[in-house]
C-alpha cells in the first residue's frame, strides 16, 4: 500500500478507470456475441452488427481500444458475418 498521498489517489483513479475500461470492453464482446448469433438465426443481423461497430468505433476513440485492434476486430467480425450470410 502506497503511503504518499498523491501515489494513494492515482491507486483510486486507476482502479476508477480499470473498471470502467473493463466495463467497455465486456460490452464489446457482448455486442459481437450478439451479432453472430444473430447472423446465424437471421434476425436482425444489420442491425446488431452496426451497434457492435459503433461500440469497437467508441472504445477505439477513447483510447481504450488501440485504433488497429478495433479495425482488426471490426474486420474479423464483417468478415464472419459475411461468411454466415452467404
């Protein structure tokens, strides 16, 4: 445990920012889960794909994301629902 005051505050600020980063990015993993499954019962495929773009799009711009990891993942996920879909 930190015994300076300033090293006590950047511990609560990083555990702050830890579990709203996790946070994000459990909900992206949400969103691409939910797309392929909807790709694969044919709902709403369109639709669950652009909230998971707009997601990846979010954290990317946030810094919480690196910007080639979320056109990576973008890609991957287009690609696979390209595949199901055909």
């Amino acid at each position: 445990m930190a015994n300076i005051k300033s090293q006590i505050k950047r511990n609560r600020q990083n555990d702050k920012r830890r579990g709203r980063n996790k946070a994000i990015r459990s909900e992206i993993n949400s969103r691409v889960k939910n797309a392929l499954a909807s790709a694969e019962s044919d709902d709403n495929s369109e639709e669950a794909l652009r909230l998971a773009i707009k997601k990846i799009d979010k954290a990317a711009s946030k810094n919480i994301l690196h910007k080639n990891t979320a056109a990576r993942k973008k890609s991957r996920l287009t690609k696979r629902l390209n595949e199901l879909n055909s």
